[in-house]
C-alpha cells in the first residue's frame, strides 16, 4: 500500500492544463482563468468623488476654524457621468455627487454633513486635507498591470472587475469530460423495480455530481455487467470518448472484480491500494494517454476517494492553482473510538457548541456503505492510524468538504 500523499502526487505528476477556449463573461463564472489578463484601463479612470459634497481648492480652507470661517461660493454642479469641463477658480466649490469626475484644478472633497449652506455660499469651520474625500485615478488598478493571473476561479468579485474592465469574452481551460461508470451485475437504473439481490445504481449519479461540482462535464455509462469482455468494451469506449475516466466497484480482490485485470492488459496499472479508510483499493493508472481512477463500490468509499484523488486530477486539468481543500484544527464533540490500522477519514458535521466554539461531531456509524452519514458530512477529520478512543475535546485536523 502506498500513502494518500504518494498516490495524490503520482496521480497528478502526468496531468496538464486542458486546452482554453473563451466564453462570455457571465458564462465564465466557477472557471478558471486560462492565461494572464492585464488591466485596459486604469481603475478608477478619473479622479472622482467618494461621497456627495462640495469639491474645493484645499488651500483655500487652511485658515478654517470655528472663531473664523471661510466662505466659498457655490459655482454650480457636477454629476456621475457628467465630467465637470470649467476650471474650479479660487475661493469657490462645486457641488459633487458621489462617483463624479473631481472639475479641473480641484484637489478635495468636503461632504455636505461637513459645511453650512448660506444661500450662494458654503461655510467651512475647519481646513480639507488635499485628496480628502476623493478616489484617485488608478487607485484600484493601472493599466497594463496584472488584473488576474492564470488558474484563478472566477466568482462574482472577480467577474465584476473584469466587468469594470470593459471585458466581455474570458479565456477559461475547457472543461474536463469525465466517463463514469459502474460495475456489477446487482445495478439497475434508479426508478427500475427492483428484483431480489438488485440495488439502484446510486454511484454513477452521486460520482456525476461530484464532477460536475468539481467543474468538469460528466458522461455516465450504463451499468457495466460483471464480464470481463462488458468491461473491456465499456473501458475502451469511455478512454476514446473523455480526459478521465472513473469506474466504481471491480477493483478489490473478488471472483468478480474485473476492471483491475482488465485495466493491466489493455492499459497501464500504477498502483491499486491506499493506506487508508474508506477506500483501501484504489487503481490508477492509464487506458492509453487517458488517466484512469478505479474507485471502490462502497457509496461512502467511492466520494471519500474522489474528493482525495478524482477531485485534485479534475482542478489539476483545469489549471486551478488552489484547489487543495483547507485543513483547520477543531476539537472532537463527544469521544470517538478509533481502532483501525490504517489513516481514517471520519466524517464530521461542523457546529458550535454553547459558547459559539466549533467542534467537530462524528456523522455516526462510519462504515463505508451508510450514505446517510455522508450527506451530513462537512469535513473529513484526519485520524492517524491506531488511536484507539479519541477523548471528547481532543483536537484533530478536519478537512473541509467546501471551501
């Protein structure tokens, strides 16, 4: 068996950043950026005013206190989207809206709370700092400079800088067509009236969500039948067709787990076992130049491996420069007992406790078929192998299944 560290690492040494292709703005949000974009334009593209008020020479209010105001007459109005084309001429303000170009030879802002209207006039009773109260050109970003370097996720404030940008077609890595299918003769299509021995074929559905939450494009298979030459036919068709291909079931060491065998004749097997729980047989490896993740049957076992490896191959091919999930320290709720020989993967929900604390709570029995303690899962705690009982209020590292 080989660690969960080597087999992530072995398992993405060969990937590379798909091909880019461009899509309207909108369209490209959860994608990630294929190449650098640069700043067009400097942002803000003018100086303008940060707040409604009066738009002065600074100097002009130094000598400003309470025992001797200054008047400034009032010269007329500047709105957004109206640039101001006079001259502000001395001892005089302009009225400003928020957002509007500052009129030549200003150089501050006062806002209106700030000042006393005497008719034609302001009154100022304490000096303006020159730039107060005004947003300089450039200030967010300058023309030429690196607006957003290649493999960011685009999410709604990065779509609204490129928007600010005049931007309207984004270059984004294409997304990942990932094959999905499932072995065993006891799988039939949910909806299907189930006959003795028969489950539904929950695995091809859960793994397409995951992928397409991942960012890729799933392609689901019909159930593949336990028969050496259904699986070889199947694995063939789905190498030809996707950038990965992921099975679920046939990769332990049964009568009837096939596509282990079936993989190292027609392809290439790297490695097929992981030390950890759930999901100890794992195989990897090739089908031709197309990667191949062979994922246990157990529900729980395969989304625990596809989060540790199909997850990291798929952001891998997208060019995510960030995808490993974040790990934080959180103590244990109530006692756990953990007596397995290899790293554990425990399913967790995350709450606070009376005193508004995070702590990690077990989802339940861990046993690698019981889907439901998966669904109420927000993290994965990381247990070191034989722990033996984990005392409530112990602390361990949790990975967090959403970032």
């Amino acid at each position: 068996m080989i660690s969960v560290e080597e087999a992530q690492a072995r398992i993405l040494c060969n990937s590379s950043r798909l091909s880019e292709e461009q899509v309207y703005l909108l369209d490209a949000t959860g994608r990630v950026l294929a190449r650098d974009l640069r700043a067009s334009i400097d942002l803000p593209p003018f100086d303008n005013s940060s707040m409604d008020g009066y738009a002065i020479h600074a100097g002009d209010s130094l000598d400003a206190h309470e025992a001797h105001p200054i008047a400034l007459t009032v010269d007329g109005l500047v709105q957004a989207g109206h640039p101001a084309m006079n001259p502000l001429p001395a001892r005089s303000a302009r009225k400003i809206m928020t957002g509007a170009p500052l009129p030549p030879e200003a150089d501050a802002v006062v806002a209106i709370e700030e000042v006393e209207r005497r008719e034609s006039c302001i009154v100022l009773h304490h000096p303006v700092k020159r730039g107060s109260l005004i947003r300089q050109r450039g200030q967010d970003t300058r023309q030429g400079a690196t607006l957003l370097a290649a493999g960011t996720v685009l999410n709604s404030a990065r779509i609204g800088l490129l928007a600010s940008q005049g931007v309207i077609l984004v270059p984004v890595t294409r997304k990942p067509r990932v094959a999905i299918l499932a072995t065993g003769d006891e799988l039939v299509e949910p909806g299907q009236t189930l006959l003795p021995g028969q489950i539904p074929n929950s695995n091809s559905y859960a793994l397409s969500a995951a992928v397409m939450e991942s960012g890729g494009i799933a392609l689901r298979y019909p159930a593949v039948a336990d028969r050496r030459e259904a699986v070889a036919e199947a694995l063939h068709q789905a190498a030809s067709e996707a950038d990965i291909v992921l099975s679920s079931g046939g990769v332990s060491v049964g009568d009837y787990d096939l596509v282990k065998s079936v993989l190292q004749t027609m392809g290439q097997l790297d490695f097929w076992r992981v030390d950890m729980k759930p999901g100890k047989p794992l195989a990897s490896g090739f089908l031709g130049k197309t990667p191949f993740l062979g994922l246990p049957g157990n529900p729980v076992s395969a989304l625990v491996t596809f989060e540790l490896f199909a997850r990291p191959l798929i952001r891998s091919l997208l060019g995510d420069t960030d995808w490993p999930r974040p790990v934080i320290s959180l103590p244990l709720a109530q006692e756990f007992s953990e007596i397995s020989d290899r790293r554990h993967y425990v399913r967790v929900a995350i709450r606070a406790d009376a005193n508004g604390a995070l702590m990690a709570w077990p989802t339940g029995p861990q046993d690698s078929h019981l889907q439901t303690s998966w669904t109420n899962a927000q993290g994965l705690m990381i247990i070191p192998p034989h722990q033996g009982r984990l005392p409530q209020g112990s602390i361990w590292p949790v990975m967090l299944l959403k970032a």
